[in-house]
C-alpha cells in the first residue's frame, strides 16, 4: 500500500496522479518539502522523507521510524511517503 505517514501516526493513502510513477512535485507535496531523501524500509517498500528534516527541527515520526530499514540508529522525522520501488523511477 502506498501511503502518506503523518508525524501524529495518521495514515492515508497518496497514490501517484498517473496511476504508476510520482513526480517530483507529488514527492514534495506529501512530504511537505523541497528536498527529498528515499531511504529502504523493513518491508521491502521505499520511503520519501525531507532531506533536511532534522535541520528543520521536525517531530520524530515514530511509525516511520519503525519500518525504517535503520531506525533503531537514526530516527525518521516529519512527514513521509511510503510507497513500491516500481512507483518511483
């Protein structure tokens, strides 16, 4: 499932405008940034976060963090997207 991760643990589904691939303003919209990052989660889907997030001084997103490959060393923070490698290209 693809889906928008709010920092309040809010969940919704954020598919692309052209059914297979997000733009880049899609990205930016969902994340609420101008620079993205995608990172690996645990189950195998991609995750699109703000680069500068923690520069910002955004709130930790603690179910982004969970699925976050990594998250047990470095934290997830704002807003994300999380969605299939397919719909990025």
């Amino acid at each position: 499932m693809n889906e928008i991760i709010r920092v309040n643990g809010a969940r919704e589904e954020f598919l692309p405008a052209d059914g297979r691939h997000y733009t880049l303003e899609e990205m930016y919209k969902a994340t609420g940034c101008d620079m993205v990052q995608i990172v690996a989660t645990k189950d195998g889907r991609l995750m699109v976060l703000d680069e500068e997030g923690k520069l910002k001084g955004r709130p930790v997103n603690q179910v982004a963090t969970g699925l976050y490959l990594y998250g047990n060393q470095d934290p997830i923070v704002g807003d994300v997207l999380v969605c299939e490698e397919r719909n990025i290209e």
